[in-house]
C-alpha cells in the first residue's frame, strides 16, 4: 500500500499483528522510494529501549498512550517544521 | 555441505563420510546389531545398573542410524552421511551438555536437600518449645484466676457488712464478729493469695525463655531458607531456554506500563520521551 504511493505522513502503533510498528518503520527506511517519509510512532511501549530502538531506527516522533490532541498537534507541527527547515 | 572438491577440510570430512558410509553397509549394520542384541540379553541378565543400559541403548540406536537409510548415488550418499554426522555429533554435545548440567544441578540440589532434614529438626524443636511455653502459661493463668475471683468475693462480702454497719443495722455481737472477720482476711485471706497469683505471674513471666531459643533457631532457619530459594531460582534461570530468559528482559512489546513508581528503564510522560529523544539528538 505504501509502494503504491500518495501517502506522505505514516502515524503507525507499535503493537500491531503481522508487521509491528518497528519493523514497518525499518521497512519504511530500507526502501529507497519510502525513506523520505515522516514516521510518527504513537505507543502504550513505554520502555526507554523501545524509544532508543525507535530513534536509531529513524522514527520522526515519539508519543506514548495515554496522550493528549495538544501533544499529538505539538508533535506533528514540531515534525513539520523540520521538514520545512 | 556436500561441496567435495574444495579445501582440504572438505576432502577431510568427505573421507569421514565415506568411512561413515562403509559403516552403514547392510551386512555390518546387521551384524553390530545382532552383537549389540547379544550383549542386551546378557545385560538384562545380569540385571546390570542403567547407566550400562542406557549406554548400550544409544550404541543400539547409533548403529540402527546409518543402516536406516541406503543412499544410491554417491552425492546422496555424502549428503546423506553428512546430514548424519552432523546429527550424531549435535546429539553427543546435547548429551554432554545434559550431563554436566545434571551434575552442577545435583550437587547444587544436594546441599540444599541436605539443609531441609536440619531444618526440619529446628522446626521441630521451635514447636516444642512454644508449645511447651503456652501450656505453662495457660496453666498459670487457670491457677490465678480463681484465686482473685475468691479474693474479690470475699472482699466483696466484707465490704456489705460494713455498709449494714454504718447503715446503723448491725448488733454490737455482729460488729465484733465482723472485726475479727476483716482481721483474718486481711492477715491471712489476702496475703496468702496474693503470693500465690504473683507466683504464677513469675511463671508466665519465665514461660517467655523459649523465645531466645526459638529466636536463634528461627534465624538460622530463615537462612536456610533464603539460600535454598536463591539455588532454586539459579538452578531455574540456567535451565530455562534462552529464548524465554531474555524474552523478558529484551522484548520491545510489553504493552502499557501498569505502574510507572520506581522503575528507571521506563517513562512516565510524554516530557520524558522528549527529554530521552532530546539527549539522543533528536
């Protein structure tokens, strides 16, 4: 679905059935036409390996469940910025 | 694995097969087996220790293995026999590996078997002696307790004589009687029981000596306890799978954090993943 294109902000769980968050944001930063796209990673995994996993892996953003729409719009203006810089 | 024409290993481990394959003829395999079948029967006989039969259970089973399968072509043949080599060999480390393991364990498990007969006569004196202790203390208690019901009755009974006395309803007999009456109690009655209960007030106080006693016994007991657990919980953790032993520790999907208070390898707040990102340099 994301080869297909025209997606261009990926909010993805960790925790998910067949592909969880962390490997689709590997495959997401391994694929040469995908690379270039934001990954916000919105998770109940608050271990700070996961976090540490999840910045080496190249996530965009980092949000832990429970969270508010005040730090969900903080975030992605926050991602946004530093795409536009 | 069935590359033959390489290095010297190669030629090495394709001459091991090729014996391994000679060994694995029909009529040799048949032959060992109708030995190693003599030697079963005469074991069974002798009704020898199972060490010698578990020994020979394997030797039976490492000479049916080569003789199960008969490869036709040579590269199947070499595959075939290094498939089996590979096996024969995994299953002599696994063994050896289950042995050395049983022997650390057993002797592990033997000091601490050892330890629970001991403390199992601890246990025993401890119930001894508290039981002991409660019996002396009951005791006293039910020799004391009539003693001051008496005392109470009595005192109880002189102090109504001497509220009709000054209710101005007594004789000058009756007062006189009453007099003597109050003198004895208070020479003899009284005294005389309470010796008695503070006598029994200094046994329920010297019953309390088995405290000393259980309290050592009780410690060295504790100890005992704590280093069996701590082998156990060893013994566990080695034999556990890897797999499963880092699982816990390693796993990046452990779900919602129930209780954040007094963790360090977690984070509580949405600040706390910014500072951690922060210090990353993101």
């Amino acid at each position: 679905m994301l080869q297909a294109g025209g997606i261009e902000f990926v909010v993805t769980d960790w925790n998910m059935p067949n592909m969880d968050g962390l490997q689709l944001l590997q495959a997401i930063r391994s694929s040469p036409t995908l690379k270039h796209l934001p990954v916000m990673m919105i998770t109940a995994e608050a271990k700070k390996e996961n976090i540490i996993a999840a910045a080496q892996a190249g996530a965009s953003g980092y949000i832990v469940k429970p969270f508010t729409a005040a730090t969900l719009a903080e975030k992605l203006q926050k991602i946004f910025d530093k795409m536009g810089g | 694995m069935t590359d033959s024409n390489g290095s010297g290993d190669s030629r090495e481990l394709e001459a091991l097969f090729d014996s391994i394959a000679s060994g694995a003829a029909p009529t040799d395999a048949a032959a060992a087996k109708a030995s190693l079948l003599q030697q079963l029967r005469e074991v069974e006989g002798e009704e020898d220790d199972s060490d010698d039969l578990q020994a020979l259970f394997e030797a039976v089973v490492a000479a049916q293995a080569p003789a199960a399968g008969e490869p036709t072509a040579d590269d199947d043949q070499a595959s075939g026999g290094n498939d089996k080599v590979f096996r024969r060999v995994g299953q002599m480390a696994r063994q050896l590996h289950d042995t050395l393991g049983e022997l650390g364990y057993h002797e592990l498990l033997g000091s601490a078997a050892a330890a629970i007969p001991d403390t199992r006569e601890r246990l025993n004196y401890v119930a001894t002696l508290t039981e002991k202790a409660a019996c002396r203390v009951l005791n006293a208690t039910d020799i004391a307790n009539p003693l001051q019901e008496q005392l109470e009755a009595s005192s109880a009974a002189l102090a109504a004589k001497w509220d009709a006395l000054y209710a101005n309803q007594m004789s000058v007999d009756a007062f006189k009687q009453l007099a003597e009456e109050t003198r004895a109690f208070l020479k003899q009655g009284l005294p005389q029981k309470t010796e008695a209960t503070r006598a029994q007030l200094l046994e329920i106080m010297m019953a309390q000596d088995f405290q000393d006693l259980t309290g050592q016994v009780i410690k060295k007991t504790i100890a005992v306890a704590q280093e069996l657990e701590a082998q156990l919980v060893g013994v566990l953790i080695e034999t556990m799978p890897g797999e499963r032993r880092t699982e816990s520790v390693m796993s990046l999907l452990n779900g919602p954090v129930i209780n954040a208070e007094g963790r360090s390898d977690v984070v509580a707040t949405q600040q706390q993943v910014d500072d951690l990102l922060g210090s990353l340099g993101f």
